[in-house]
C-alpha cells in the first residue's frame, strides 16, 4: 500500500494510481448518469425529491432499477413523462419483494390503480415509504393499508386471519388463527366495535416497537 511517508517525489505505485482511477471513473459514472440521458428535468427532480426521501442520486439508481425489470417498456428519457406501467408480475420479482409474503399486497397499496401494476412514481413512493428514512407514523399508516385486504379502512378478523396466515406461511390450525385473530383485536380494539381502525392499529404498534423495524427495504 502507497504510504503518505514515501520520499518527495516518489510517484505512487501504479497499481494503487490505477486503482484510485477506477475508483473515481465508478464514482463519477453513477453521479453523472442521469446528465449524459437527459433522463429528467431539473424541474422534475426537485419535485421527486421533494415528495420522497431521496436524494438526486438515489432517485436516478431507482429509476435504473425500475428499467432494469423490462428496458423495452422504460424509455431513457422521462423528461415528457412518458405513459409507461409495469405489470405486477416484474415488481413482485424484484429481489426485494419476492420473499415477502405481503409482496402482492404491498403493490396493490402503493399502485395507483389499485391492480398492482406500477408507474415510475408508484415506484418511487413504494420505495420511499419503506425506505428507513420515512417516518414510523407514515409507515404505520401504510402497514394498516397493507394488512386492510377488503379496503373497507378497519381490520376486521377476517383481515387478520389472512394476515396471520401470511406471516405463519400457513403452518398454524385454523383454530390457532382464530385464537390469534381473537387475542389481537380483544388487546388493540379500543371502542369494542369487534374490528381495528387506524387509532387502534396506530396504538397497538406503540406497544410494539419492533413492529415497524422490519418494514423496509433497501434501494
């Protein structure tokens, strides 16, 4: 290794030049991606960045990623905001969903049809609001969406038995379910009306502070 103590004059080894090269030709290239393809605005990175919790560079990776599940669908260039949707059969195959049991659900959430099918700022979003900057009640507001499967705005039983049972991977009895079902709305449901509405859910996950730990995902 090229030590600061070498003698005046004394060039680096060109091995470690050649590596400081490569580095800094790898550090450029992602920053001045998105400059070379015109891919947004300025205009429509500010406001990217100004709906999300992302930065200009991040914004640009996720918009690479985005492309990368079908580049003959995404074209390179967004600055005239192409009408462009993926189907939910390539989000849920990214590798940060496909294990998760809740993946259909989540794409359903954050699409803006409701089908699962995805714009780029449907993407943009679902990765902002699981991303570990967005804050705990935004994430409890959107775990509540996820785990409300008939979209009726309360979890009622049968909302949570499905839950239960994604979790479980189907392994307990439907007694077991049931009895779960039962312990969790006896303990969070606040005015005995048999089914949680957001202040329950919000109240119930106070008590759990682990709960929010795991709902996100990496870009």
């Amino acid at each position: 290794m090229w030590r600061k103590t070498r003698r005046e004059g004394q060039r680096p080894p060109i091995k470690v030049t050649l590596r400081k090269e490569w580095w800094d030709k790898n550090q450029r290239s992602e920053l001045e991606m998105g400059n070379k393809q015109t891919i947004f605005t300025p205009e429509q990175l500010d406001a990217y960045q100004d709906c999300t919790f992302f930065t200009r560079k991040e914004i640009l990776r996720l918009f690479y990623k985005y492309r990368d599940l079908a580049p003959q669908l995404v074209p390179l260039d967004y600055t005239s905001r192409p009408n462009v949707t993926l189907p939910y059969e390539l989000i849920g195959s990214m590798p940060e969903l496909k294990d998760n049991p809740f993946r259909q659900r989540i794409a359903e959430v954050f699409s803006e049809s409701g089908d699962g099918n995805m714009t780029l700022d449907d993407f943009l979003d679902m990765f902002s609001v699981l991303s570990e900057m967005a804050p705990r009640d935004l994430k409890a507001y959107y775990a509540f969406k996820i785990y409300d499967f008939n979209n009726d705005d309360y979890i009622c039983k049968s909302d949570l038995e499905k839950t239960v049972n994604k979790l479980t991977r189907n392994e307990l009895t439907p007694e077991e379910v049931s009895l779960a079902c039962e312990k969790v709305i006896y303990e969070a449901d606040l005015d005995n009306d048999g089914k949680l509405s957001l202040e329950d859910f919000q109240h119930m996950i106070i008590r759990a502070p682990d709960f929010l730990s795991t709902f996100h995902i990496r870009i």
